[in-house]
C-alpha cells in the first residue's frame, strides 16, 4: 500500500505590512484514511500538562492531556540504521549549506532516539529520499492525493510516512541556513531549512502533529518559531522505537539512588535506566512563569565553567519569594549540575545539560515584582569529570550573572 497525502492547507498571509505568515502542514496519511478525520490518535499512553506551561488555576492541578500522535496504523521503519540521500538542490542555498542543515535536522531526532542517519550519494539506494521540486514533481501530476507545489508563498513541504520515505520541499520558497524572518530587502519570507526539515523528518518517521504548542511536530512550529526537539516529540518519537538515556551519567546517578530520591529529574533525562519510558514527570505545584521578561541576555559560557545567577539586588530579602525555571520547567530543589544557593541565587555548572532559557521570578505575596531571564549556550569544550559531569578544577572558572 503507498502512501500519500492530507492535502496540505496552503500558508496563509496575516498581512502584507508584518509579511507574517501561517504555516499548516499535514502529515502524510495511508489513502484509505483519506475520507476520514486527519486528527489525532487517542491511544496513546503518554500524557502532558494541560497549558502550554503546564500552569494551575484555583489552586488545582490542570488534569493532563494526550497531546502527540502517531499515525494510526502504526507504521515506522523496522530497522533503526537508516539512510537518507539529496537527489534536487535548492536554488537559494548552496550545496554545502543544504546538507549540513539536513544533517542537523536528522540529528536533532538521533539525539533522542536510538535511531541514526547516514547519507548517501544521490545515485544508491536509501531509506529517505529527499529532493527540491517546483510546481509538477514525482507522481503528483498523476495521484489526486499527492499535490503539486503551489509556488512562491505557500505550502513550504510535505512528506510521506514509512516505508516511502520521501521529503519534498518547494524550490520557488527561499531556503536559508539560519532563523526564519522576512526580508524586506528581497520582499520575500525567508524559511529556516533546518526547522522545516527537522518537522517534516519527523513526519517520515511515522508521526502525525502534536497538539503541544511548545513541540517541533505543532502544526503551527514554522510560525511559532519552534527550533527545538520539546518533551512531547521526545515522547512521540520514543513510542515508536524506543526510549533512551540523555546522559552518561545515567547509570551513576542511577547507581547513587537518583531514580527514587530525583524521580521527576530522573524520568526527563534518564528514563530507560530507570524504567520509567513514557511516564509524565510529576505535576509541580509551581506555576510556570505567565508573562515573558523584558529582556533576554544571551550569554556564551565556556563547557565546564561554574555560573552564578542572581535574580536581582535585594532578591534575597526574607519577604521576597524568588522561583527559578529552566525552558519554562520548575527548578524547585538541588539536582546535578543545578544548585539552588540559601541566598536564593541559582548555580550552574555549564555542559551540554545545563543549555537553555533560564528565568527567575521575584514575587511578593501574589504579586510579581520583576522576571530576569538569561540564554545560556556553550562556546567552548572543556575537560570534565568523567562520572559527575563537574569540572575537574573549578579555580578561577566561577561567574556570577546578575540582574539589574
């Protein structure tokens, strides 16, 4: 049986002074399920807040919901070493570029899966065929159900699930090795290859659109800017083949107790070893934070050195409450490479762990006084303790990062 298409609905244009765009795209479905509710599985054992940061109202948990899917029929690839290969270039993006940003799309996956990908030239046979076409491409002149491309401003790509294992994108759009934006310059919206490619990679791997906003598998991801793997994805794609450890520290931490004494950090970050695949970590009763700072400070720390944050002066004050998050997740006690400091400051121990949005709220009873928010992303690789994932010498490596 082959594989096709829900007509993918086209972007649509939310006005032409932002140059803002919409982008809907529909997974690839089997053709008998054609006439039928392109929607969502409603099988699935996975969970996730109800929110999009997981929030309370009146005191009460928000009660879980499913949010990713996997196609219905279940179909993925039977073996996990797949290959994949460029047959078409694009026009606005040189060689080089186009497979280095599919590379980093397929990593992204590999990162969270037992799953990897290997390119071959474009003249052997592969699991993945991957090509840029204009209007009339392959069969989609033949089949109703696999559309053509509606040129420029449109429908960006689209794919097919297992075992056609196809990714198609529109060679009139402009493909760039870098965030999505519009160029006034050129007039025209510039498209980030590396998201789109990582969604629709997710597509010919079997899954459908998660209804988690925060996720890359959103309908929505292209708009929403959504550049990252998030938890719902990392669930998704585990379903199907399985689940991994983050971590080489894994069976250390497991080892000292973290499966029992840390289980919320251990089931994020190392669940395999824990035996606790699929399971949702447990509801905090901290509330994500609601509004977005003013200010984002984007900070390149070298690998294995040691950084204080401070919410701000006064922070440590006995009538403040100050709460720290991690990518909108609670940071509510002490786990390894986090430290949560008597003086309400927050130290990190910067690897390829501890990247990310870190954010602090200084509170006074029910009232927010102010949110600081850093980016933290490393620049350099330094030696590291091969168990603890500390550094090994610490000395004239700490920084302290305060708010104003």
């Amino acid at each position: 049986m082959e594989l096709f298409l829900c007509s993918p609905m086209p972007r649509k244009h939310l006005g032409a002074v932002t140059g803002g765009v919409l982008l809907l795209l529909l997974p690839a479905v089997p053709w008998i399920l054609q006439n039928a509710d392109c929607g969502y599985e409603e099988e699935e054992a996975a969970w996730t807040l109800a929110g999009a940061s997981g929030t309370q109202e009146s005191g009460k948990v928000l009660s879980r919901r499913r949010r990713y899917a996997i196609n219905p029929l279940g179909y993925k690839w039977d073996h996990v070493n797949l290959t994949y290969k460029i047959v078409q270039f694009p026009s606005t993006l040189n060689k080089a570029d186009t497979e280095r940003a599919i590379a980093n799309a397929f990593r992204m996956w590999s990162d969270v899966s037992p799953l990897s990908f290997r390119r071959l030239p474009p003249t052997q046979q592969a699991d993945i065929t991957i090509g840029f076409y204009t209007f009339n491409h392959t069969d989609c002149w033949f089949s109703p159900l696999h559309p053509c491309f509606d040129g420029l401003n449109g429908e960006l790509a689209h794919a097919f699930l297992p075992p056609r294992g196809e990714i198609h994108f529109d060679n009139h759009e402009f493909w760039i090795l870098g965030r999505s934006r519009f160029s006034w310059k050129q007039g025209v919206w510039l498209n980030d290859l590396v998201q789109v490619a990582a969604h629709e990679i997710g597509h010919a791997l079997g899954l459908w659109h998660s209804r988690d906003v925060r996720a890359l598998m959103h309908p929505n991801a292209t708009y929403s800017r959504t550049w990252r793997i998030g938890q719902d994805d990392v669930w998704a794609i585990q379903r199907l083949y399985g689940c991994v450890d983050e971590k080489r520290q894994c069976p250390f931490w497991a080892q000292q107790g973290f499966c029992t004494r840390q289980r919320d950090f251990m089931k994020r970050h190392c669940p395999k070893i824990c035996n606790a695949c699929f399971e949702h970590p447990a509801t905090s009763t901290s509330s994500s934070p609601s509004a977005r700072p003013s200010l984002v400070r984007l900070r390149f720390i070298s690998k294995g050195r040691v950084i204080t944050f401070r919410c701000g002066l006064n922070s440590s004050a006995s009538h403040l409450q100050v709460s720290w998050y991690k990518d909108g997740e609670p940071l509510s006690h002490s786990l390894p490479g986090f430290e949560l400091l008597p003086s309400q400051d927050l130290r990190v121990v910067a690897t390829e762990f501890s990247e990310g949005r870190y954010a602090c709220l200084i509170r006074h009873g029910g009232t927010t006084l102010r949110i600081n928010s850093w980016q933290v992303k490393l620049k350099a690789k330094s030696s590291l303790h091969p168990l603890l994932g500390l550094p090994k010498d610490t000395h004239g490596s700490t920084l302290t990062e305060a708010a104003p």
